[in-house]
C-alpha cells in the first residue's frame, strides 16, 4: 500500500535538519560502497556548495510565497 506523499519546497527554516538528513543517509546507504577517495569527493561538493544551495532554497521558497 502507497501512502499518500506530499512534495513541497524546502523552507529554510528546515535547511540544517534537511541536510543532516541527506548527510546521514549518504553515509549509512551510500558510503559503506564508496572508496575513501568518493567519500572525499561527496563531503567537498557537500561543503563546497553548501551555502549556494541554501540560497537557493532561499529564493524558492520567497517565490513561492509570491505566487
């Protein structure tokens, strides 16, 4: 049984829990299959675009509400 799913814009006020969560789930599912070297390379793009990518959310979500 499917249950029902609701996607909506991330609100910047759940940036830290959100990327928590994408954090956790890349090192419990994804990094145990990962070589030392790609765990490096996803925890820099992870950091290195960190504040861009809250921007972003930023701005959707302040597009959103203009709608």
């Amino acid at each position: 049984m499917v249950e029902e799913l609701l996607i909506r814009p991330l609100y910047v006020s759940e940036w830290e829990e959100a990327m928590r969560l994408a954090w956790d789930t890349f090192i419990i599912h994804e990094a145990p299959v990962y070589s030392k070297e790609g765990i490096k390379a996803f925890n820099h793009y992870y950091g290195e675009y960190y504040e861009e990518l809250k921007k972003l959310c930023l701005f959707i979500e302040n597009f959103v509400k203009n709608l």
